[in-house]
C-alpha cells in the first residue's frame, strides 16, 4: 500500500494542472477573505430608505415618494415619539414609502376634507390619519380609535400594510404590558433592546436554535462562503487528478497486474483514499501558508477552526472526485462531471446569495449539498457555538461512508470487468 501511496504521489506531482489548483485556488481564497467589506452586503443599510417629510398636507406625495414602492401618505397629528417610532419601523421594511405631513393644527374634519381631496388628486395608495390620542389609544390596545385608514386604490399591497403596521402595534402593546411606562419609556426601551439585538436572524438548520447575526457577522459569513466556493472547485479538481491516475491505470493495464498480484480492491482503493486524504492537508495547509502572511486578518472565526472546517469540506469533495473517475472511466467525461457538482452544488447550498426567500422545495434540496451543513458551522463558530464541531464530524462521516462504499462497488465492477 506504501507503495501504492508513494507512486501516486509522484504522478500528481508531476501534474501541471494539479499544481495549479494546489496553489492558486488557495490564493483566491485567501483574496477573498482579506476583501475589507464596509457595508451590509444583504441588508442594503448603504442606501436605506427615509421617510419623507412633506411642507404641508396639500403636498402631493406620488411627485416625492418612491414610486417604486407602495406609497403612503400620513397626517401626522399626534407628533409624539411613538408615532414616530411605527412610521419609522414601517420604512424600515424597505415596501412602503411613507410620506408624513404635520396636521397638528388641524380639525378631524379638515384632515377628512383633504384626504378626501388627496384621494383624487393625488396617487398614494392608502392614506393614514394618526389622531392627536394616538399614544394613548396605542397603549390601550384600542389603537383602531386613535387612527384612521383611507384605502385610495386597489392595490394588492394594501393588506399587507395593514398587517405590518398591526405586528408594530402589537409589539409596543407587548412591550408595555411586559414593562410598563408611558409612551416615551416603550419607545427608549424598544430603541434598546434593537440596538442590543442583531440586525438578522438566520436559522440554524442543524435544528438546534435560531442564530443571530450582525451586519458584520453576515458579510464575513458571505466571505467564507465564497472561499468555500474556491476551495471547493479546487479540492474537486485535485481529486480528478487522483481519477486520473486511476483510469490510466486501468488503461494500461496497470489495474489489472495489480488485481493479478494479490492486491485486493479495497486495498488498491483504501491507498487512493490516503492520496485523496494527503492532498486535502497539503491544500489546506497552502492556504494557512498564505493566510499567516496576511496582517490583521479578521473573518470572524478562528483560523485553526476555519482549517479543521476546510479540511474536512475538501475531504468529502476530492473523494468525490475520485469515485467520479472510477465509476466513469473517462478523463474528459470525469472534468464536466466535477464541474457541474461544483457549479450546481455551490449554487444550491447559497455559497453565492442566501436561499431563507426560496421555496421550500429548494431549501430542503440545499440540505443534499455538504457546503450547506459547512456554511450551517460556520454560522455557529461566528456566534462561538461549539456544537459546530461534533455537526462537521457527522456530516463528514456520513458523506465519506456513502462515497467509500459506492467507491468499493466501483473497484468490484472495475475489477470484474477486467
């Protein structure tokens, strides 16, 4: 088997192609993570949408608002903290554009009169009326008499404003009920407790506990996920080139001698395994080579974890690689094969944008790839969950089991074959 190991070694040495992807996919990788991301790179916090503040009430809002968005007019006569709070959470969703006008000074029936008119004149899709008690029925969960609803149009958004801004108010009744206060003291206390809490929630599909995530967090995890994305394409390629040397092996007859001397299937396979598990170190250890040489490198996890996560995501895709050659037979064939994996594989596991909006059908789908679980651990070792660890060994343990023996039937067909 030594033998076995060491003749392999050297013919991958000898392999162009397999000192390429040995070398530069680790540099790419290393790039990547060293990218200094400034901005939210889902969250759109770069260009977040304002509300938008008219002169006066007979300010037409379709001519400022985003009418790309659903627009709503507001006549704002209550002024108050709270107020501003709900109309702030409702442009926070990024599908309304909010348009407020200061209506203080006047009567019910003057607002009336000018929504009336605004509901011709202008092209909003709803108006609101927010009365001058609007804190004080808020607070009584009796918020339907402290504001009033124009619906101007027939827009299939409408329902759903409505039940945004009903999910704010019940959470403001919530906070109230849980602490009390006046209106001022909930809306402090709702600032804080956002501003303690990340900005979003992502679920830990290990089915554990959800896992939150800063803006910070989320770009550093979309940086590993195109490093794993690299990676991955390199590892499947040196794993062809382990396919390689087995086909032209059972081209020359090689495979056959073998078989003639004694050597048994899972011998001869076990010793391709061992190459497969040789190169995955040797990459991974190209990479921390180029990684200790970047200052201040910060991606949010540790780097010996970020190796040991590496390793065994190259582990299961170089034995992939070599079982593709085995079952194929053919070196060209084998190449479109590893590239469709990494292609479909990355995409499917949303190495390249996240996949919580998709169907359920494609979520569960993700579940089949191993950069999903990976991305999944690396979730958790940016929150400092150490069940990442025991999760990436089952994960890999499952994997390489169900590679190996279809690998092991593989070499038995081969070997009848021959």
């Amino acid at each position: 088997m030594i033998s076995l190991i060491k003749m392999s070694l050297k013919l991958l040495l000898r392999n162009k192609g397999f000192l390429f992807f040995l070398i530069a996919t680790p540099v790419v990788s290393a790039f990547i993570l060293n990218i200094k991301v400034e901005h939210a790179v889902y969250s759109g916090s770069a260009d977040s949408p304002v509300m938008i503040e008219l002169d006066d009430c007979t300010e037409r809002a379709v001519y400022v608002g985003d009418t790309s968005a659903f627009i709503v007019k507001v006549y704002d006569a209550s002024g108050s903290e709270l107020s501003e709070y709900v109309l702030e959470k409702m442009v926070e969703t990024g599908m309304f554009s909010v348009c407020r006008c200061d209506v203080s000074s006047m009567t019910e029936e003057e607002v009336l009169a000018q929504a009336k008119k605004d509901a011709f004149d202008d092209r909003a899709g709803i108006l609101l009326y927010l009365k001058q008690d609007f804190d004080q029925a808020v607070l009584k969960g009796d918020w339907e008499s402290g504001m009033q609803l124009y619906k101007v149009s027939e827009d299939e958004r409408e329902p759903l404003f409505e039940s945004e801004l009903e999910n704010v108010l019940k959470q403001i009744k919530q906070v109230q009920m849980t602490a009390g206060g006046d209106s001022e003291e909930i809306v402090d206390m709702l600032h804080t407790i956002a501003g303690q809490m990340p900005q979003k929630e992502i679920v830990n599909l290990a089915g554990k506990k959800d896992i939150l995530l800063t803006d910070e967090q989320i770009n550093q995890k979309t940086q590993i996920g195109y490093a794993f994305a690299i990676m991955t394409l390199g590892f499947l390629f040196c794993g062809v080139c382990v396919a390689h040397t087995v086909i032209e092996e059972q081209n020359n007859k090689v495979f056959t001698r073998m078989m003639m001397s004694g050597i048994s299937g899972k011998v001869y396979f076990f010793s391709k395994f061992v190459v497969v598990l040789i190169i995955s170190i040797m990459q991974t250890l190209v990479l921390e080579i180029y990684l200790s040489a970047v200052k201040d490198l910060d991606f949010g996890i540790s780097k010996l974890s970020f190796f040991w996560v590496i390793f065994l995501l190259g582990l299961i895709f170089s034995t992939l690689s070599l079982l593709l050659g085995i079952l194929i037979g053919d070196v060209m064939s084998s190449n479109y094969a590893a590239f469709a994996i990494w292609s479909i594989s990355a995409l499917l596991a949303g190495l390249y944008f996240p996949l919580e909006d998709t169907t359920k059908a494609l979520k569960t789908l993700s579940y089949l790839m191993p950069q999903k679980w990976f991305m999944n651990a690396a979730e958790m070792l940016l929150v400092q969950d150490k069940g990442a660890y025991s999760m990436l060994l089952y994960v890999t343990a499952a994997y390489l089991i169900v590679i190996i023996s279809l690998g092991s039937v593989g070499i038995k067909i081969k070997r009848t074959e021959a």
